[in-house]
C-alpha cells in the first residue's frame, strides 16, 4: 500500500496526483459513465472500486466480468471511461474486452502490476500498482495495491469534479496514509485465525456475507477459500440471505461476516441473529472493542477501526489469512492451486 501511494497522496495538502491518467483530467469531469472490466479477484477489486466512485466522485459505475463482457454486444460510446484491472497484464478475456471497447470509441484506463504486459500496450493511459510480482497463483497483495488504487483513482476524479472539499480529502487522505499501520495490527490476530481455521477446516461449504464495501470483501474471501483449499463457498450481500442462501444453513455451515461497525452494522447484526437461530456457525470480522457481535458469534476477529472506504483493504486480510491457514491444514499447495494459471491467457 505504502509503494502505491508514495509520491502520489499529498494528506497536509489535501492532494491526489496520478501522473498516469493526468492528461485525462478534463475529460474525468464531464464523463457519464464508467465501465469497470476484469476477471476473478481483480473484478472483486473493480466492485470496491465502485463504492468508491460513485461515493466519493459521484460517477455512475458498471463493473462488467470481462469473460461475459467481451461476448455480448454492450452500448458503449466515446463517452464512457473503461478501466481495465489486472495483476498479469495477460488476461485473454480482459484484453479482449478492451480492444472491443476501444472499437467503440471509450478511452481506456488501465490498472495493472506488471510493466512491459500486453494490457498496458492497449490502454490509453494507466497507473501502474507497484505490488510487485505475486508469488502464488491466487491474488493477494496485487488486490490490496489494486483496491489502493482504485482508492486514489476515486479521490482524484472526486478532486477534478469538485465533488469532495478539501477538509474531507484531508481527513480520507490522512487516513489512508495510517491503513498500513492498522493492516499491521490486523496480522497479529494470526494465531486466532489459525485456531478458527482449525475448527472449520472440514467443512464441505461455507458463506461469506457483508454489506457495502464489505460485500466485495466477502466475494473475495470466498474465491480465496475456493481456489486454495477446494472448500465450496459463496460470497453473497448479507442482505440477499433471505432470498435463497438462508435455506443452505444449519449447525454444519459456517458463515463468515464482515461485521464491523460501519453503516450497515444494525442491519448486520440482525443476519447474525438470522444465522444463530438455525444453528450456522458464525465467525465476524468486528471492529477492535466491539461488543454486540461478541455476544452471538462463536468467533470474532477484530480489526482497528476504519472508514468504510478503507474497510476492504484491512477486512480482506484475515479472510486471506483464514484461507491460507485452511489449505495448509488440508495438505493444499497455496502457491500452485490446481487447475490455476497465473495468467490465464486463453
Ligand atoms: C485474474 C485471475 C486472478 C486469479 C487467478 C486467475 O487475473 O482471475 O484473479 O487469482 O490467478 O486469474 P488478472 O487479470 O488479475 O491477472
């Protein structure tokens, strides 16, 4: 996070820069919308994205898979904006969506890790991630540096729109500046993450549920839990329980919430009471010192207090980490998950 904000948030001044997309910064201003396009965990990361935007720079945002994307014929004009989010660069179904994106007249935007890929040759402009290479096949740290991105990508087009002021920039960007510590604090619950692992290990299923931004953090703690341990799992908005997802729990289920105390926390507590009274087992991801969710879930794991907008990029962790403990018990290669290609290219 540190290598992606450096030399581009200014908190005492209340400024983003993001030499990249620079020369773009007249059109931000007036563009209608923006298509966010990629593929698994980057997609997940495009959906933070959205929050983020359409929260801060007030721009209506679609976050498109690009696998189905690139096979439909969308409405797409020299108005839109796509951003195209990849940890490889080489992403067959990403590239794709792009190169029929910019027939169609949308600049592109694109975030992605590795310099010299092919992704960044197509797009008109971009910001680079600076994460680093990833070692394993399944992304992590490339899903923070992306979310950070996309972070400042939304400060900035809320900056050249001027739909933020610049007391609120300087708040958020302060804050941002102090996520790196706090995502420190959130590692040191490891060892309780690795007894809750323990306990669930053996599961055949499991739900990840939150709201907001938490949603998308719980869709990528599923897809963690998917593509190293092999466990079948569900990340759904913890809203939509009712609607189908409900009838799936009882005492062999856990459902892992993000429960921290943000806008929807009421509202999260009443799914955990929904989960209590048919028996599922529920492990939280709370805010430090919470109280009310301790006194239902049979795990809680805490993390520091932070704005929503910050939340997937300190919740995510001990998902990962829950993830990571799992497939090492169940004898899972974490860094070559069959089936699984770093970049999939076809
Ligand atoms: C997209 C992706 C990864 C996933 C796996 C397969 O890659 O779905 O999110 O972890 O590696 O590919 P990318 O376009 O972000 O490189």
């Amino acid at each position: 996070i540190k290598d992606c904000m450096r030399g581009r948030i200014y908190p005492e001044e209340g400024k983003v820069q993001l030499g990249g997309i620079k020369e773009f910064a007249e059109k931000l201003k007036n563009i209608d919308r923006i298509i966010i396009v990629a593929c698994g965990t980057s997609w997940h990361a495009g959906l933070v994205g959205e929050y983020l935007i359409e929260e801060y720079a007030r721009i209506p945002v679609e976050v498109e898979y690009a696998s189905e994307f690139r096979y439909r014929n969308p409405i797409i004009t020299e108005k839109d904006v796509v951003i195209a989010i990849s940890q490889s660069g080489e992403t067959a179904d990403t590239m794709a969506a792009i190169e029929m994106a910019k027939e169609r007249g949308a600049t592109i935007f694109g975030i992605c890790n590795v310099a010299g890929a092919s992704i960044p040759r197509l797009t008109h402009a971009g910001v680079y991630t600076h994460a680093g290479p990833e070692i394993g096949v399944a992304s992590t740290k490339a899903f923070t540096a992306q979310v950070t991105v996309l972070t400042l990508m939304a400060f900035y087009m809320a900056q050249q729109k001027g739909t933020i002021t610049t007391s609120k920039l300087i708040e958020l960007l302060t804050e941002l500046d102090n996520i790196p510590d706090k995502i420190q604090i959130a590692l040191e619950s490891n060892d309780l993450i690795k007894e809750v692992a323990e306990k669930i290990k053996d599961s055949t299923n499991c739900l990840f549920l939150g709201r907001g931004s938490g949603f998308p953090v719980a869709l990528e703690g599923a897809l963690k839990l998917k593509e190293i341990s092999y466990i079948h799992a569900e990340g759904y908005p913890a809203a939509e329980m009712k609607h189908g997802p409900i009838a799936l729990i009882d005492e062999e289920m856990p459902v892992v919430f993000i429960a921290t105390q943000n806008s929807s926390y009421e509202k999260v507590i009443s799914n955990i009471q929904e989960v209590k009274a048919r028996k599922g087992k529920v492990i939280a991801i709370v805010t430090q010192g919470d109280t009310e969710v301790k006194k239902m879930a049979d795990y809680c794991i805490e993390i520091p207090d932070a704005n929503e907008a910050f939340l997937p990029l300190i919740a995510t962790i001990p998902l990962q980490l829950l993830s990571y403990h799992i497939a090492v018990m169940r004898g899972c290669n974490v860094d070559q998950p069959r089936n699984l290609a770093k970049s999939v290219t076809v």
